[in-house]
C-alpha cells in the first residue's frame, strides 16, 4: 500500500527562535532532528516580513536536510520565485497568500489565474522542481490545475479539520472527490492546515493515493506536551 510520506512545517521553531534573538532554538539542528526520528520532509513558508523563515534559513537548511525540501509561498512575489531557483528544493508549493496574511486561509482560483499559473509552473518545472498547488476541495479547481502544468496540489484540509468532529463522513466527502480527480487527471494529491492527531489517521485512511501531508502548527503544539520525538512517532503512525 502506498506510505504517505510526513513532511513537518517548522515555521513555529523559527517564530520562536526570532521572539528572543539568537539562535534558541536551532532551525537546522530540528530540523535534522526530525528526519533523525523518522520525518520523511521537511516544509518551510518563508513569507516577506520574515517574521518566521528568514531567507538565509532556506539556504541553511538546504545545505543540511537529507529529505525531501518544501518551498510554499507566492509566486507573485520575485524574491520568493529567485529564493526557490537558488535552492532549488524537491518541491515547490505555491499558495495564493497576500502581505501580512497571518496563515494561508484559501486555495487558488486556477480558472482565474491560469495563464499566471502556467507561466509560474512553467519557471520552477524548467528547473526541475516538482510544482504541487495549494487548492480547495473543488474538482473544477482540480482539473484546472493539471492545465497549469504543476505536478501535484496540494488540498487545503481547514474545513475537513473545523467539520471533523461534527461528521466526519460529511467533512471529507468533498476532498474524497478531489483526490479522485486529481487521480483521474494525473494529479499528485498532498494535503495540509489544521491536520492533527485527532483527524489525521482518518483523512488518510480515506483520501485515494495521498502522497504527502505537511503539518506544522498542529505537531509543535502537541510536541510540548509530547516531545518532539514521541510527537513524530505518533503522527507517523496515523499514516500507516
């Protein structure tokens, strides 16, 4: 059966490495330490203002990881396009953020914006960067982003996650005729925003031929309480 793969968002380790100054805690060194205990990537969402991933971090930790290196953001903002080039990660996920947006909170319109998408695919795959786009569980979505190019979307999970404990069945329905599309198109499916230890096991188990989640927020807050080894094991063990 196919393993869907986990890759940690450490954006909250650098929010608290920046509040105090210095280097407390290390970016690289957890992010090591989460493949050490299993992770199989590693995700960062450096954003303008720099208030969490600072773009020296993507360097560092390009330079140090030995898993698959997620680059999300806008790809209407040129630092960001010449950062990911520079780096050239594993994969590129472009989300529809705005300045000064706190979390991103929708997918893109690929009907709307799909001759600036196919440009911006077109760039990153010219690299050899895999191209997933952040989309909402609408398969008209969906099948337009196969026609931008991009290699994989990337389902923004917040609805499934706010519904979950009301009905789960109800809750993932739409995202169950997403991924199936995606299949159908030729898609890669990954999924992320607000999975956790109580909804995860469950989106996995019934989201066809997902490849990778990307989970942050979530899996820090629960590894204070946890630790962050004992956090990896659990969610890893959701997805088996």
């Amino acid at each position: 059966m196919l393993q869907t793969k986990l890759s940690v968002n450490i954006n909250k380790i650098a929010t608290l490495r920046n509040a105090r100054g210095g280097n407390n805690p290390d970016l690289v060194k957890t992010a090591l330490d989460c493949e050490r205990f299993g992770v199989q990537g590693i995700t960062v969402h450096p954003r303008p203002d720099e208030r969490h991933i600072r773009y020296q971090d993507v360097f560092d930790l390009k330079a140090a990881i030995a898993t698959e290196f997620n680059i999300e953001g806008n790809c209407n903002e040129s630092k960001f396009v010449e950062l990911v080039l520079a780096n050239k990660p594993t994969q590129v996920t472009l989300v529809p953020d705005v300045l000064g947006q706190i979390t991103s909170n929708h997918g893109w319109d690929t009907i709307k914006h799909q001759n600036f998408l196919q440009d911006s695919v077109g760039v990153f795959a010219a690299a050899n960067i895999r191209v997933s786009l952040f989309v909402d569980a609408n398969p008209e979505m969906v099948e337009a982003a196969k026609t931008t190019g991009a290699h994989r979307i990337e389902l923004y999970t917040e609805s499934y996650a706010n519904n979950y404990n009301l009905d789960r069945e109800t809750a993932i329905a739409p995202y169950i005729i997403a991924a199936q599309t995606a299949h159908k198109v030729g898609l890669g499916v990954n999924a992320g925003h607000d999975l956790d230890l109580n909804n995860l096991q469950y989106f996995a188990q019934n989201i066809p031929n997902l490849l990778e989640v990307s989970i942050g927020h979530a899996l820090i807050c629960d590894a204070l309480y946890l630790g962050l080894e004992n956090t990896i094991q659990r969610y890893l063990y959701q997805l088996t």
